[in-house]
C-alpha cells in the first residue's frame, strides 16, 4: 500500500503525461505515446497541450540586462527588443537629421542678416550706389530706388534678424 502511494507520487513527478491499456488489457503510464498499435478507446489519458509546450518552451537567454517590465507583464521577445533598438536609432538620426538642418538655417538667416544690415547702412549713408540692369548697363539709383531698396533691406533685417 505505502509502496503503491509512492510509486503514484513518482509518477507525478516525472510527469507521465499518457495512459493506456495494452492488448493484454494491462494499464501503462508512460511520458512516451503509446504503440501505434493501441486503439484511441483504449488510450485513456493523453498529455495536456499546454502544459507540454509550457514546459518544453525554454526561456531565451537575455543578450543584455532585463529591462524592468510592468508587474504582470510578459517579457518581449528578443525579436521585438531589436525593433525597439531599431526604432529608437532611427527616430535619434532623424532627430540629429533635423538639428543640423535648424542649424544650417540659422547660419543661413544669420548670414542674410549680416548682408541685409551691410546694404542698409550703404543705403542710408546718402553715396551714389549704381545696380547693371537686365541689359548689362550701369545704373545710379534714384531715390525711388533707393526707397525701394531700403524697404526691401528692412524686410529681410525684420525676418531675418531675430
């Protein structure tokens, strides 16, 4: 009695998962299929799906320290860690992409400013400024011209001057 208690509770442990009754009508437990030979009535217990990729199913290594996940939150796949990664160095070279495109445009506006301010005082110090029109010839500004010209200057300085 006490022998056949302890060989049930070893049967547990080694996780015989089927039962069946043979020809001879003995009853087998085993972690193993049964013989092609037996019939699907006489198979009287079969191994739970779940509990046999469950344990079969063996935890990655992790390549780097676990991130702190969420209490009750299943860990990411290795797969989705390297999109992460993926992700997260995409949106930093569009991030830095975009830096030194701002970068460039202020030097840019700067550059506009310094030149704008440059021609106002040419413009405002009263000398005669000559242009060549569109047909290559000198031209002296008037003062409608000059206006015009100071005018323009002025824009750019207001939106280029910051």
């Amino acid at each position: 009695m006490v022998l056949g208690a302890l060989l049930l509770g070893t049967v547990g442990a080694v996780h015989a998962q089927w039962k069946w009754r043979d020809a001879d009508g003995r009853i087998t437990v085993s972690d193993l299929p049964p013989p092609r030979g037996i019939p699907d009535r006489d198979i009287l217990s079969r191994p739970d799906p779940a509990e046999a990729t469950r344990r079969t199913a063996a935890p990655a290594p992790a390549a780097s320290a676990p991130a702190v996940a969420a209490p009750g939150a299943a860990p990411a796949p290795p797969v989705d860690r390297d999109l992460e990664a993926r992700k997260r160095a995409a949106e930093a070279e569009q991030q830095a992409r975009q830096k030194a495109e701002e970068e460039q445009q202020a030097m840019a506006r700067a550059e506009n400013c310094r030149r704008a301010r440059s021609h106002m005082a040419a413009l405002e110090s009263g000398q005669r400024i000559a242009r060549f029109n569109a047909k290559g010839e000198r031209e002296i500004l008037d003062d409608r011209g000059r206006a015009a010209e100071m005018q323009q200057a002025r824009q750019v300085i207001a939106s280029d001057c910051r």
